[in-house]
C-alpha cells in the first residue's frame, strides 16, 4: 500500500472510533495508558495492572470521561436509557404497513402479543422455541 492509503486508512479508524462513543472511549483510553504508565511505575507491575482497571483509583482523566459519559447520556440511568430506546424501536415498528408483518411460518407467532413488534420478534422461531423469560422485577 501507499503512504497515502496508510493514511486514508488510519483516518477512517479514528473516524469509526470517534463515531463509536468516540470522544469519551478515547478519553478513557488514553487515561488508562497513563495510569497503566504511571502505576506500574511506582507500584510495580501485578499492582499497577490491578489498580488501573479495578475502579477504585481513577486518574483524573477517569473523572473527565465519566462526566463526559454522565453529559451524553444526560444524567440518566441505564435501565430508562433502555427503555426509552425500546419505545422508539416500537414507534418504529408500528409505522410498518401491515403486508410487511406477515410472517413465512405463522405458526411460530404469539398471539398474546398485541404489538407488531412481537411478529417481528417471533420469525423464523420453530414450535418448540422457548418462550423469552419473564420481566425482572426491579
């Protein structure tokens, strides 16, 4: 390859990283190679390895990027992240017309569900499918 496609190429990967929760996976990332750094050198190796991953010792970089994730995510804990991402997949679903939601193997279909979501979730399963577990109670 040439320089320039080198190049070309090592762009697009920080571009992929940087759409990939980019700014706040980069930030951690280079904070934990300096912690891995900075701790093996002062602690030795097995305690410096165990120390920058095991979250009691974060840098200051680690706060950085945890305020950065705490702003992207506005605040919100992630089982309501979830479940706002999952009413939006069914807004999605029921904007469908109909003759998209007919199945290969009707057999398969639950009926007890009401939302198109449910044929969508039941294709290509065979009779003896399990059933998907109950929700947790939280």
């Amino acid at each position: 390859m040439s320089r320039i496609q080198t190049w070309l190429l090592r762009i697009c990967a920080v571009g992929l990283i940087l759409l990939l929760q980019g700014p706040v996976i980069l930030t951690q990332e280079i904070a934990w190679a300096g912690m891995l750094v900075t701790y093996t050198r002062d602690r030795g190796l097995a305690r410096g390895v165990a120390e920058t991953f095991d979250g009691e010792h974060p840098c200051a970089m680690c706060h950085k990027a945890a305020k950065m994730k705490n702003d992207e995510t506005g605040g919100k804990p992630a089982e309501q992240r979830r479940d706002e991402a999952m009413r939006l997949r069914l807004k999605w679903a029921e904007m469908l017309p109909p003759k998209w939601q007919r199945l290969r193997n009707p057999v398969a279909v639950d009926v007890s569900m009401e939302k198109p979501v449910g044929l969508f979730a039941a294709a290509g399963r065979g009779r003896e499918a399990p059933l998907p577990p109950p929700p947790r109670r939280v």
